[in-house]
C-alpha cells in the first residue's frame, strides 16, 4: 500500500523559508514530506530524518542516502537533542 501525503504542498512551503536552512523529519514514513522538502533545499541546505522502523530507514538509505544533505537516524524522535547533537561539520 501505497502512503499519500495529505497537504504535502502546502505543509512544506509553510515549513520550508530558507533553502540553505536545517531541517527535521522526525518520523520519515516512507519520506513523502522529506523528499518535498529535499527538492526545495539549496545545496547548503540539510535534512536530518528520523524514524524508529527499520523498514523505513532501509527507505531512507535506499532512496536519499546518496544525498550528502541528508542524515539518517535510526530512533524516535524523542531523541532528537542527541541526533543533532551527533552531527560534524
């Protein structure tokens, strides 16, 4: 079964203001809401995601892993201070 992301459009242009900002997907699903707001990042722009589910993490790594602007959390969002806390550069 196939996840539709409700209002996606309208969710990222209100979350997304800056194209080199930093943002967080703490629940990635299937990466819907992470993709959209991939396409509106500059090259300096970074995107952490985080899921518990294995599954979707393997989606994450599958489908932006070769993206060096993004990050890949396998956990809950719960720990989200030590994800970001974890990240160089």
């Amino acid at each position: 079964m196939t996840h539709i992301p409700v209002m996606l459009e309208q969710a990222v242009d209100v979350l997304v203001h800056r194209l080199d900002g930093f943002y967080i997907d703490c629940t990635f699903g299937r990466g819907g809401h992470s993709a959209a707001i991939l396409d509106k990042l500059s090259d300096q722009g970074r995107l952490m995601v985080i899921d518990k589910d294995p599954e979707a993490i393997a989606v994450a790594q599958t489908s932006m892993g070769h993206d060096a602007r993004v990050s890949i959390v396998h956990g809950s969002f719960a720990q989200i201070k030590d994800a970001c806390c974890g990240l160089s550069g």
